[in-house]
C-alpha cells in the first residue's frame, strides 16, 4: 500500500469483504466452480463484481495505485490473501459456535467516525473496515483452547493447532539428506543426527531445534511469514513423529520432524494460546478448503498466501 489513513493502520489483522451485504455473514454465495469468482472457501465463492467493488474503493482511497483502471497482480494477492482469511473466519467462528456482536460493532463505529480519514473514505471502505475491525475484535475474544482440543488438532495435523514444534537438518544435496534419513530409520536420534550432520549454524548446539526463543513451538503464522516458502510446504505436510522430506528450500535439502505431542505439550499450549483466536484461525486455514481463480494464481495452504 502507499499510503494509508490512519484508520486502517490499526485494522492490519484482517481486510473483510467490501460490505455486509456482500460478506459471508450477509447470506452472500457463488457455486464454487463460477469463472466468475475470485477465490472461493469451503464451497463459498468470492465473486470478480465484490471483488472490483473492493479495489477500486482502495484505489478511489488512495491506498493502491492504479495500471489500466485495476491494481496490480501483486497487489491484488495482498488483498485475496486477506478477503480470504476473513472468509475463513467466517467459518471457523460459525464452528466453534461464536458471533459478533453488536456491541462490538458500535464501538467500532464509534471510533471509526471519530477519524476524518475514515469517513473521507468510499462508503465500500469504510464498511470493511468496520468489518474488519469487529472480525479482529472477535478473535481477542476467542477463549484459550482447552489440552484436549489442542492436542486433537495436533495429533491430527500438527500445523492444525496453529503452531509448529520442529527441528529439522540442512544438508547441501538430496543424495545427503536421503542418508540423514537412513541414519533416522536406524534409530540415531533425532538431535544427535543433527548436531553431527547438519550445516545449519548452531545445529551443534540446538539439535536443529527451530521453536522461538526457549519454547520448543512457534506460532504457525509468525513461520509463515519468516520461512521459506518451500520448507513451509513440508512443514506443514509433516506429520507428527515421523521425519519427513527431503524437502528443498533455496538453503538446501532438509529432514523435517515435527516433535509428537507428549514431548512439546507445556510449550505447545502455552504458545497457542498466547493469541488463541488468531493462531487457532491459521491452523484452521491449513485444513480448509481454498481455491482461487488462476487469473490471480494459486493458494498455497503452507503459507495462506498466493504464490
């Protein structure tokens, strides 16, 4: 974006639909194989008219420069990207039987209209803002996950729970890594393989551990905007217990396991539910089913992005 009112510099969690009337909350679906939707979400479809609705009210603001009448295809990935993960969380409070509430979004409207950048704005932007902001208010919301529902979700996909506790090995070629993984098979530890064969710095000392800071988890989502897009591939695919790969990435070829449950569960909840709603939110997307029109290319689950 090249310039941004004041408003929407504090409404970064997500970009909603253009409108009520236009947002799944509103009632609003296309039949998903539509060419005339943008992307669709479980089913849900997005379509070309909502979607040019959104844009030229971001252009109209100022927010994105214009080529030939549209945004660019980088910038109109920013914006699928986020309209989806909306589009998601519609879903996804819907199953854990959540709503918004009105009051929520009075006290947005409030706010709001006390800023002159927002109520300059086109009617479309303003109304997702408000959205916007009432979507991230319901996440703050959202109660911590209890150990057993965390532990569900990660048993069954570890990236699900929305965080990752992984340790991985970096080797230079394919030929390496598919050693790393016989060495694996025979019973080396994990750790001890890693220290001795890895080429990542501090492997030595880590074990190839890759948590944040002293916990052995990371937030999924903070992964997927810092790694390799490739790595996160992997990541994400990997399934609990079982080393994985090898998987390239532009550093070289890695082992990837994500560690099981039993071994990660203090750093595992206590990382979750750091920000349950949000993080709950991405592993959710992992598992979702997204499409998008190959106008504006294709999803990449691993990273909830275009790529």
């Amino acid at each position: 974006m090249t310039k941004s009112p004041r408003f929407l510099l504090r409404c970064t969690p997500l970009l909603v639909s253009a409108a009520l009337a236009l947002s799944a909350c509103g009632g609003s679906a296309s039949v998903v194989t539509s060419p005339n939707d943008v992307f669709t979400v479980n089913g849900r479809g997005y379509s070309k008219a909502d979607f040019n609705a959104v844009t030229q009210s971001l252009i109209e603001a100022k927010q994105f420069t214009a080529v030939n009448g549209k945004v660019k295809t980088s910038d109109a990935a920013v914006i699928i990207k986020t309209l989806v993960r909306y589009e998601a969380f519609v879903d996804f409070i819907a199953k854990k039987g959540v709503k918004t509430t009105e009051a929520d979004r009075q006290k947005v409207l409030k706010d709001a209209n006390a800023d002159t950048t927002f109520t300059e704005a086109p009617k479309v932007l303003q109304d997702l803002l408000v959205d916007l902001n009432v979507a991230s208010l319901t996440l703050q919301s959202i109660d911590k996950a209890s150990e057993a529902d965390i532990k569900k979700l990660y048993e069954a996909s570890p990236a699900s729970s929305g965080a990752l506790c992984m340790s991985h090995i970096l080797v230079k070629t394919k030929k390496e890594a598919e050693a790393v993984l016989a060495d694996l098979e025979k019973g080396v530890p994990f750790a001890e393989e890693a220290k001795k064969k890895s080429t990542e710095p501090g492997a030595d000392k880590s074990g190839g551990s890759l948590g944040s800071g002293t916990s052995k988890c990371s937030a999924l989502s903070e992964l997927q905007t810092s790694f390799d897009k490739n790595f996160m591939v992997g990541a994400v695919a990997a399934k609990m217990g079982v080393p994985s790969g090898p998987v390239k990435s532009q550093f070289g070829y890695h082992i990837i396991l994500n560690h099981k449950y039993e071994d990660v569960k203090d750093s595992l909840i206590s990382t979750v539910n750091s920000n349950a709603g949000s993080n709950l939110l991405a592993g959710y997307m992992t598992t979702a089913k997204i499409s998008v029109n190959s106008a504006y290319g294709v999803w990449n689950s691993a990273i909830a992005a275009i790529n």
